[in-house]
C-alpha cells in the first residue's frame, strides 16, 4: 500500500483529518426551515427542518504531505492560527493584519508558488462572534500542482481586511463584488466602489440580516413582496 502523506492532497488516515483533541467546535447558529421563511403554508416539510450551524474545527498536526510544507513556510511570516483538513482539503485561517505577509510569501516563496488567486468570496455568520464577516481565498501552484484556501475573519463593528489587490491583481473586481455584496471593506483597494448593485444601493443584499424580499424596484412600479405573502398552498 502506498504511503497517503506522499500523494498530494492526501492526509494520513483517509479524507479528512479529525478535529485536535480539546478542540471546540463551534455552533454559531440554528437554521429552521428551508429559506429561514415561516407562515407560508408550506405543505413539503422543508418548514419543518431544524438543523445547527456548526463551523469545522481546527485539524491536529501533521497535517500530512505537502500541507505540513506549506503550514512552515506560512508560519515564518506569522501565520497561520489554525488549518481545517477535509475531503483532502486544506483551508488555512489567518489573522487578518497577517493577510498581505501571508499572500506575498504564497506568490514569492520559490517553495510555494501559489501563482493564482481565483477569487474572494465573503461569509456572514451572525453568530460566530467577534468574527461574523469571513474572507476565503481561493490559492492554485501550476508550478506544483496544489490548491490551498485561506480564510480571514473580521467582525461587524470593524469589517476591514487589507486587499491583496496588488499582490494578485485577479483580485481586483473580486473584493468589489465581496464589499457590494457583504460590506467587507478592504483596505488599500484602488477604487472599492459597487460592482453589480447602483452606487447608492443601501446595504449589502448577501448577508444574513439583509431582508429577503419587499425591496421596492425600479422597472414600470412593481414591488417585490415579502416571502411570507407570495403564495399560499391552500
């Protein structure tokens, strides 16, 4: 049998590597239903599910094959806090004032060579905290043939994180897109202005409190009703 810690991507013990003993696994939610909706009448049984929202916990070391490299070369420029293993799969978590050292030592370091930053996306977990607004970043090596996420937190009351914008220009439109939609401001950005909402849209419509409907639009005086009066199932 060959040895999983020398496959990349692969991790002693299967797919996923277990949580570190004495590791918390935070429950930063509960989800009822399907859309979080109640008072339609829905006749499917999707109103009816109540399921935790649980964030992953933090994976023991050694991670296993090349993830161990990568965590050393991060860790000498003071990241990371943390890493997540599944499914093959690593996501490491970074302060967030760690970010730009982080993403320079990810393009430069002839050991890592993470050429490629596919893209920003944004989380909002209004239970997790101190740390409602999630930063994941998407990392691909050609040079080896690797894929890494990153992930920053920053809190509501101070929803800033650095860009990395000049150090992976791919990133440019991505943070946009990340503060129209979810109101993280990123730091040092050229021109962080709205990318698919107007200019003077009020709010960012992906987060968890932004309402779901009775938005008032724009086209011919039409409105767009509350969920819980669009239809009923009698």
């Amino acid at each position: 049998m060959s040895d999983p810690t020398s496959t990349p991507g692969a991790t002693p013990g299967g797919d996923a590597v277990p949580v570190a003993p004495g590791t918390e696994v935070p429950v930063v939610g509960v989800r009822t239903g399907m859309f979080g909706v109640s008072g339609t009448g829905d006749t499917s049984g999707f109103g009816g599910l109540v399921s935790p929202v649980v964030l992953p916990g933090a994976a023991p070391r050694p991670y296993g094959g090349w993830f161990d490299d990568v965590a050393d070369a991060l860790e000498a420029v003071g990241g990371p806090i943390g890493a997540v293993v599944h499914r093959g799969e690593i996501t490491f978590h970074v302060r967030r004032e760690d970010l730009p050292a982080v993403g320079r030592a990810l393009r430069d370091d002839p050991a890592l060579r993470f050429e490629f930053c596919a893209g920003v996306n944004g989380v909002h977990y209004p239970g997790d905290t101190g740390a409602e607004l999630h930063a994941v970043y998407h990392f691909t090596s050609m040079t080896y043939n690797r894929r890494i996420r990153v992930e920053v937190t920053a809190p509501d009351a101070d929803p800033r994180i650095p860009s990395l914008a000049s150090v992976y220009p791919t990133l440019d439109w991505h943070e946009r897109e990340t503060w129209d939609m979810f109101g993280i401001v990123f730091e040092g950005h050229a021109a962080l202005t709205r990318i698919l909402m107007p200019d003077d849209w009020p709010g960012h419509p992906q987060r968890k409190d932004y309402p779901l409907g009775g938005i008032p639009v724009e086209y011919k005086g039409g409105t767009i009703a509350p969920p819980d009066q669009r239809r009923s199932y009698h």
